[in-house]
C-alpha cells in the first residue's frame, strides 16, 4: 500500500493526457512485469476509457472575475476542485492496473519502486 501512494505522489498528469505523467509513467514500470496478452489488453481498454471521458478544463480566470473584480477564493476552489478531479481519475487508473496486477507482479512492481525511490 506504501508504494501504491507513492506513485499518486510523484504523479502528474494534464486533463488531456491523463495516462501521460510527468515524473514518472506508471505504464512504463507496469510494462516492466512480463505481462500477458490479456493483462495488456485490459490496461489498454483501461487507458482508452479513460481517453473517452475527459476533465473539463474551466477557464480558471473568467470564472474568477465578476464586474471587473477577481474573487481569489473562488480562483482557488475553482483550480483546487479541477486538480482534485483530475487526481481521482488518476487515482481509478493506477487502481485498476494495479488490480489487473498478479502477487508476483506486484511485488516486483514494489521492488522497482523501492529502487527508484528508496527515501
């Protein structure tokens, strides 16, 4: 479990690209445990629903200004629910690779981490 919040810490993703991270990509450490053809195909269904259902990226500013004011609390909540949305939805991805994930492959998984990110 340990390994599995790391990776939503150090992950980034934009609303377009959800299956792209910045800092490091799940699907690449994933492709590292000899998966079966069915264990790709599923993540690849998995990525290509996510692909069908994106995040509405508001226009941050716009909402924020009213009568030529800028409300900074409702900027913050409007950019804190869009990141909290776009985190969930990381958050189902990793989920349900890592469901799709054998003992063995989860634990190697774990080694990798452990060798990547040994702090």
């Amino acid at each position: 479990m340990k390994k599995i919040i790391l990776i939503f810490l150090i992950i980034y993703a934009n609303s377009t690209n959800l299956h792209k991270f910045n800092e490091i990509n799940i699907l690449s450490l994933v492709m590292q445990l000899n998966l079966n053809n069915n264990q790709k195909k599923k993540i690849k269904s998995i990525i290509q629903n996510c692909r069908k259902i994106p995040i509405q990226r508001p226009n941050f500013l716009k909402l924020s200004f009213k009568h030529g004011q800028f409300n900074k609390e409702k900027y913050i909540d409007i950019k804190t629910s869009f990141a909290q949305k776009r985190i969930q939805k990381q958050a189902q991805i990793i989920d349900k690779i890592i469901k799709i994930l054998d003992k063995k492959q989860k634990q190697k998984l774990g080694d990798i981490l452990d060798r990547n990110f040994n702090d």
